[in-house]
C-alpha cells in the first residue's frame, strides 16, 4: 500500500511538472491572435481582407475594388477601415458601413485610412476630394468620423489629408498633411492652386486642431503614424523634399515636436508606415529603398536601425506597420520575389515578423495579398 501511495504521488509529480513545462515553454506566438488586414486579388480587382493568424476574412464579394488599410480589434469585435468602390468605409465583423451618405457630393473618391475604438465609439480617420468647408473651391480635405457623423480637420493650409487615428482619453488625435500654397512663384506672382508647387507640411491635430511639425524650410513632409504615451506625443513621417535637398528621402520621428532622424545605409530613400511605444522604447517601421526600386523593410529601435530577416538580394520587402504587445515586436509586410523565387508563382508573400524571426501565420501567396495594417492581441 505504501509503495502504491509513492507510485501515485511520483506520477502525480511529474504530471504537474509536464503540464507547467508546456505551459511555460509554449510561444507567445500561440498566446497572442495576430490579425493583419489588406486585399487580395480575385483576377480583375482587389477585395478587403483580413487575416486572423493567417486565416482570410473577406469584407467584399469583389465586385468593385475594395481595400482595407487598418485593423483593429476590441473584446470580441473587429473593426476596418478602408476603401470600397472609392468611397470611405469601415466594416464591423463583416458588415459594411458606409462613411459617404452622398458620394456624388465628393465626386465618389473617398478613403478611410485609419480606425479607433474607445468604449461604445468607434472614430475613423479619411479624406475625401470634395468642396473645402464653406467654399466652392474643390480639393482634399482631412475628416474624422465618429460613430459614421463626419467632422471636419481645421488647418490654416489649402488642402489635408489623414493617415492613421488614435484615442487617449478624451483626446483625439490623428495623421497626416497639410498644403499651402508657395507665396510668390518664380517671376514674384502670388501662387493660384493650379499654377505653383504647395508645401507639404506633416500634420497632426488634437481634437481637430492641427498642428505642424515641420516648417516652411520642408517643403514636401508627410506624418504617417502617431502614437501617445502618458503626456508625450510621438509622429513619425517622411521628409519626402526639403529647399536644399538635403533630408530628401529622409524617415524621422518627433518626440514633442523635437525631430529625431532615422538613418538608414546603402539607400536612396527611406520611407516610414508606423510606429509604436513601450516604456521608454519607441519602434518604427519602414522601408529602405535603393536604385531601380529594390526595397528593404526594416524597423527602427530608439532610432537605431534594425533590418528584417528575409531580405536578400532576389528578394524585395516593404514593412507596413507595427505592433508591440508586452516585450515582443510585430512588424507586418511583404516580400516580392525578383528572380528565382523561393516561393511558386506569384512571387508576392505576407509575412510577418516577431522579434525580427518570420512567425507561423502562412497566407495564401496565390492570391497577390499585401498588407497594411496590424494589430495583435492576448488570447
């Protein structure tokens, strides 16, 4: 009897230890539902898609050309936004909601390029080519909607657009770029919107004001990400043309308004898509591009630059976006494939990166996906 007792406290034993042993040395990638959003392509045009670890959702029967462009998730809701039809859109677990009561208003060229939810409110960044507010003059202008009802972005500028949307708090703050016009053109007229080149300042705006992080000494710069932690706002955006040429091509961050550059070496531009803060630590992710338009995704490390696994010579990456959950690092992208491809025909893959190693989340190459967004949660 005794024997019998230790036999089963032995087995008992080792049953607890191999169920903590499993436990404890399981990925986090199976801890955490990794969700990615973009197209496909059903032969004749893109259709909106997501994927959740890797399995399609598609948000259009592909009768018209949709995309979605960004995710995200709460509780047990999933929301994106996105272009269907050319017209600015989200989509709640499937179901399309329409942000243009009346497209003809905008002649039907729309787009959602970014989405939040706080609580019950869901706020989508867009912008829409139609009539600047009280005026009959026709251009971009940068929109916010909040639960479908529109609300206008002020800039002092001729002309906006969004690029990403968070909420902190009571405050709402999103992305993107603002335009005006040159004073004088080259012989000392004053500029007509038609005739002269516009500066191109990167923007963000706070409950609907703007503000601008770059001056008139830039003259093409674009905010693409924002991110907000405790009293300090981070943007990240390209300086795509300055008066000098100098900063051409230039990726950067701004801290408060203070510009951070992020260098990259061997190429020729850098672009950057978004960006992501935890602790002290601020992420971004871009893409490095070098001549005749071979690219190499990457991301940054408190400004230090970090190259994607994956990325040789025959083969061309872009990095779309970026996640952080607790210590791990999520960058999203593509892979094009120049020659002999490593995958079958097409030679276009999903991929994704946790801690600089390609994860498990295989998508169907055949149907040329690309990716734009990212957005991981615990399970």
């Amino acid at each position: 009897m005794k024997y019998f007792l230790i036999m089963l406290l032995y087995a008992v034993l080792i049953y607890s230890c191999k169920k903590e042993s499993n436990n404890g040395s399981s990925s986090q990638i199976d801890e955490v539902d990794i969700y990615t959003a973009g197209y496909e392509f059903n032969g004749s045009v893109s259709v909106a898609t997501y994927w959740k670890n890797g399995i399609a959702t598609r948000l259009s029967d592909g009768t018209h050309a949709s995309e979605a462009r960004s995710i995200v998730v709460s509780g047990n809701n999933v929301y994106v936004a996105g272009v269907e039809n050319n017209n600015a859109v989200y989509w709640k677990n499937g179901t399309l909601v329409n942000l243009i009561n009346n497209p003809a208003t905008y002649y039907r060229l729309s787009w959602a390029d970014g989405i939040a939810v706080s609580g019950d409110d869901v706020y989508v960044a867009g912008t829409v080519n139609g009539f600047f507010p009280g005026t009959n003059s026709l251009g971009l202008v940068a929109k916010y909607w909040k639960n479908g009802v529109p609300v206008n972005l002020t800039s002092e500028y001729f002309g906006s657009q969004t690029s990403s949307i968070t909420v902190s708090g009571n405050d709402i703050y999103l992305t993107g770029s603002a335009w005006e016009p040159y004073p004088l053109d080259s012989i000392g007229v004053p500029c007509s919107r038609i005739r002269c080149q516009h500066y191109e300042e990167a923007t963000y705006w706070k409950n609907g004001a703007p503000i601008y992080v770059t001056d008139g000494t830039i003259t093409q710069a674009h905010a693409t990400g924002i991110a907000v932690s405790g009293t300090d706002i981070y943007v990240c955006g390209d300086i795509i043309y300055d008066a000098t040429t100098t900063l051409g091509g230039q990726a950067a961050y701004w801290k408060n308004g203070s510009w951070v550059k992020l260098a990259y070496s061997g190429t020729d531009a850098v672009r950057v898509s978004g960006i992501a803060v935890s602790g002290n630590d601020v992420y971004v992710s871009g893409t490095g591009y070098v001549n005749g338009g071979f690219s190499k995704a990457l991301y940054w490390k408190n400004g230090v630059a970090i190259p994607l696994q994956g990325i040789g010579e025959q083969v061309s990456g872009t990095a779309t976006a970026i996640a952080v959950n607790g210590s791990d690092v999520y960058v999203a992208g593509n892979l094009f494939y120049l020659s002999t491809p490593a995958l079958p025909l097409p030679r276009v893959a999903v991929k994704c990166w946790k801690n600089n190693n390609m994860t498990a989340v295989p998508i169907d190459s055949t149907k040329l996906p690309i990716v734009k967004s990212i957005f991981v949660v615990k399970k």
